[in-house]
C-alpha cells in the first residue's frame, strides 16, 4: 500500500478527491471523452460493416474495442496498483492512438470513405516528421494526388497510415522524455536541497574548518597599534580588527561563527526564490501532465543556497583587492 493511499484512509474529507485528481484532472477528463468518441466510431464502422455483409475490418475493430477497455482501466487509477503521477494519462494515450489506427485500418476495404480525415492526417504527419522524412513526402505525394483525384485507393491508404502510426509515436516519445526530465529534476532538486541542508548543519559544528572570511588591509583611519597583525578578518556575521595571534588560520577560527553558512545559504535562497517566481511569471503553462516549469522552478531553490557558498570560497582563495571607499564594520579594539 502505497503512502498516499495509506493517508487516504486516515483524512477525511476532500483529501481522496483531491489525491484522485492532484495529476493532470483536466486531461484525463478529456482521455475519456476521447474514449467515448472512438467508442462511438467503432461501434458505428462496425455496424456498418455488419450491414453490408463485408467481415473485413470486423477484427480490427474487436481488438480497437479491447485497446479502449485498457485504456478505461488505467484511467480509472483507484483499481491501478500505482499511485497516480501524471503518467497514467500518457499510458492511457498509447491505447487511444493504436484505437485510432485499427479503426482508420477497418476502412481498407472502402478507403474513399477515409478522405474526410486525411487533412488531420496530414497535419499530424507535418507536425511530428521532419521535411526530408520519407514517409512525410510519401504522404504528401498521396496527398497530392489524392485532391486531384479526389479519390484515394488501399496502397495509398496503407502508406498515410503507416505515417500516421510514426507520427503518433513521436509524439508519445515526446511526452516520455518530458516525463524522464521532470523526474531527473526533481531528484537532482532533492539532492542539492539535502547537500545545502547538510551544509548548513556542519558548518555550524565545525565553524572554523572552512570558514567564508576574508583578510583585507586594515583601513588608515582605524589604527590598532596593538594588533599583531595589519590586516582585519571579516566573516558573513562579524568582523575583527585586533588580534594577539600573527597565524592567519587561527585568527580566521577566532572571527568565524556558527551562522556564516547560514546567512550566506538564505541570501542565496531568497534570491533563488525571486528568480524562480520571476521566470514563473513569464510561462504559459503545459499541456502535458509533467510540470516542466515548476519543476526547473523548484531546481533553482537549493542551487540558489549553494551558488553563493562557491563563489565565497572561490574569492576567499584568490587575491583580493580592496576597495578604497570600502569600510568595515570593525569591532572595538580592547584597551591597553
């Protein structure tokens, strides 16, 4: 039993409806008027078929009835034994496409009766192929031809469909890569908010391992004539101006505190959060069942905590060169 069926059982309330339709609600609504679309279609080739006495097609038809029972089944997720993710509606299509094409197969025995389709055929072939695909320039070739005529035979039939079939693929190849990238963002999302956390916890343990400071020259009008050192140590949460130690390690631990990381961790994420909700502002959407932009959105929160950490250490290792407008805020120096 999975967690969300579990929690089911224990809230009351809204909590199973909105676990039944937290994916992707408005398109699998519209899977299972798809659905009753094509059952209607089917039914209505095969009588049809039944009238005429012509038993060609009556298989295709019988297995595109089974093919829209499987996808029933999977749309219908509280019988599925996987919690619902959004994929259940592309799964549910893998069906439906393989319904449409035994039911344009079914017309193989009167293939002029398929030329009100054939611009939707054409479209989805153009939309999904490349230029210099062959099976797209043999379906425009029929195409052509075809308008001329007005009139389309088997073999030409068989040739759009074959497209149809590649182009439906590729379109469902689509939607599983899209489904692949939101899952790897997700973990690598996962990941860095774990390695941030884990950040944050050591370095409050262990403040004086690698602290984030620096060591510039110590300003003219802040003398400390005591100081054994002629510079000042400056960390995220303190600075320092006088030191008894000449050991730059040493004076580093002295200034550094349990709350550099920190600190530095939520400027990062404050501004991760900005930018995430900036570039949020300017999508549209998607009309597939795999949150693309929220996922990339959801990415840029811990990365934002760690940017600032290596860029810290990064200038912590190189020279340093300090401003002549540039102050610190200095603590007083002791009294003799």
């Amino acid at each position: 039993m999975g967690l969300g069926r579990w929690m089911r059982g224990l809230i009351p309330g809204r909590y199973p409806e909105w676990y039944r339709e937290r994916r992707s609600w408005e398109l699998g609504e519209d899977a299972r008027a798809t659905i009753r679309k094509l059952r209607a279609l089917v039914n209505e080739r095969k009588q049809t078929l039944e009238r005429s006495g012509s038993p060609d097609g009556l298989a295709l038809l019988a297995a595109a009835e089974e093919e829209l029972h499987c996808a029933e089944r999977i749309l219908t997720f509280d019988h599925h034994h996987r919690a619902p993710l959004g994929s259940h509606v592309t799964a549910a299509q893998v069906h439906l496409n393989l319904v449409r094409l035994l039911w344009l197969k079914s017309f193989l025995s009167s293939p002029a009766a398929v030329a009100p389709y054939l611009p939707g055929m054409l479209a989805l072939v153009r939309e999904h192929l490349t230029r210099d695909d062959p099976r797209r320039v043999a379906t425009e070739i029929v195409m052509e031809k075809s308008a001329r005529r007005r009139l389309i035979d088997e073999t030409e039939l068989l040739i759009v469909l074959e497209a149809v079939d590649v182009a439906h693929g590729l379109a469902l190849r689509e939607k599983l890569r899209a489904s692949s990238f939101v899952r790897l963002v997700w973990r690598v999302a996962i990941f860095l908010l774990i390695l941030a956390g884990a950040v944050g916890v050591l370095s409050a343990l262990f403040p004086e391992s690698v602290p984030l400071c620096f060591n510039p020259p110590r300003p003219n009008d802040a003398p400390a004539p005591d100081s054994a050192v002629d510079y000042v140590v400056v960390c995220p949460t303190g600075s320092q101006d006088f030191f008894t130690a000449t050991e730059l390690d040493q004076n580093f631990a002295d200034v550094a505190a349990w709350g550099d990381y920190l600190v530095v961790e939520f400027v990062g994420l404050v501004a991760a959060g900005v930018a995430a909700a900036t570039t949020l502002r300017k999508i549209r959407g998607t009309a597939t069942p795999y949150p693309v932009p929220i996922a990339l959105a959801a990415l840029k929160i811990p990365a934002g905590a760690l940017t600032p950490l290596w860029a810290c250490s990064s200038c912590e290792v190189a020279s340093y060169q300090v401003s002549p407008r540039w102050t610190p805020r200095l603590r007083s120096s002791p009294g003799p």
